[in-house]
C-alpha cells in the first residue's frame, strides 16, 4: 500500500525548503534596504559632484559626455545586485523544485506498485504528464536564462556605451 511516511518525508522537505526560501527572501530583502542607504548616501556625494561638473560644461558635447559617465556606476550597481539577488533565489527555487520532484516520483512510483489490475493505462498518463510537466519547467527555466541574459547584455552595453562619453568628459577637460 502507499506508504505515508514517504507523503510525511516530502511534506517535511517541502517545508523546510519553504522556510530556507522564507528565510533566504528576508536576507535579500535586508541586503537590499542596506544598499539602498548606501546607494543614497553615495548618491548624494555623486549628485553633488555631478552638479559641479555640469556647472563647468562648456558645451552641449560635454554635457552629454558628464551625463553619460554619471550613468555608469549606477547600472553597474544595479546590475550586480540583480544578479546576486537572481542567483540565489534561483539555486533555492532549483533545490526546492529538484527534492519535491524527487519526493512526488518516489512516491508515485511507490502507488504505482500497488495500482489494481487494469490500471495500466492511467499509471502510463500519469507518467507522462509528469514528464510534460518536468519538460515545461526546463523550458521555462531556459526561458528566465535568456531573459537573464537579455538584461545582462543591455546593461553591458549600455556601460560600455558610457565609457567612451567618459572618455570624451576626460579629453576636453585637458
């Protein structure tokens, strides 16, 4: 017969991975509340500098050029916080999902023992959705990836965008 001991084993895992996934949600949140006031912080600092670099602008050029540079360290910032942020609810989204995936199937598997006679063909379906349903899943992670990746290379490229406007800042204050 189906055991319970094995629903009970997954039922603890499922709660715990929750709570490893509450827990890892309240770090992130507090990291992010830190960076925050010290972005702010920094922020201010910047804007100040800012302000006196525009107030010495001789043309439109350089104008252009200092809001560029300005522009850089802030989307490096949020890049990197996005990305530490991303990658650890990831591996605790891919850990939850591997142990419940491993847990319904040992399970499953263990009903599936004691299916009556003629149930073939409901076990065979029920197989096979689990197979359609792990198969989305990895096509829906394939999917975040590139999206991931979308936004990473915008962000790189909008760096690498700003460096020659800084560069150009740097030449016509010579």
């Amino acid at each position: 017969m189906f055991k319970i001991d094995t629903l009970t084993a997954a039922n603890e895992a499922a709660i715990n991975q929750f709570t490893q996934f509450a827990q890892l949600s309240l770090a992130s949140a507090e990291r992010f509340a830190e960076l925050g006031l010290a972005a702010a912080r920094e922020s201010v600092e910047e804007a100040a500098a800012h302000a006196q670099s525009l107030a010495g602008a001789k043309d439109v050029h350089e104008v252009i050029a200092i809001n560029s540079a300005a522009l850089e360290p802030v989307m490096k910032r949020a890049y990197t916080t996005a990305a530490d942020a991303n990658s650890e609810v990831k591996k605790a989204i891919e850990k939850q999902a591997a142990e419940m995936n491993r847990a319904t199937l040992a399970a499953l598997e263990e009903a599936f023992k004691y299916a009556p006679a003629g149930s073939e063909t409901m076990v065979e379906n029920v197989r096979n959705a689990i197979a359609a349903a792990q198969s989305a899943y990895g096509n829906l992670e394939a999917f975040n990836k590139r999206i991931y990746d979308t936004v990473e290379k915008t962000v790189e490229q909008t760096a690498s965008s700003a460096k020659p406007a800084k560069a150009a800042r740097a030449r016509s204050k010579r």
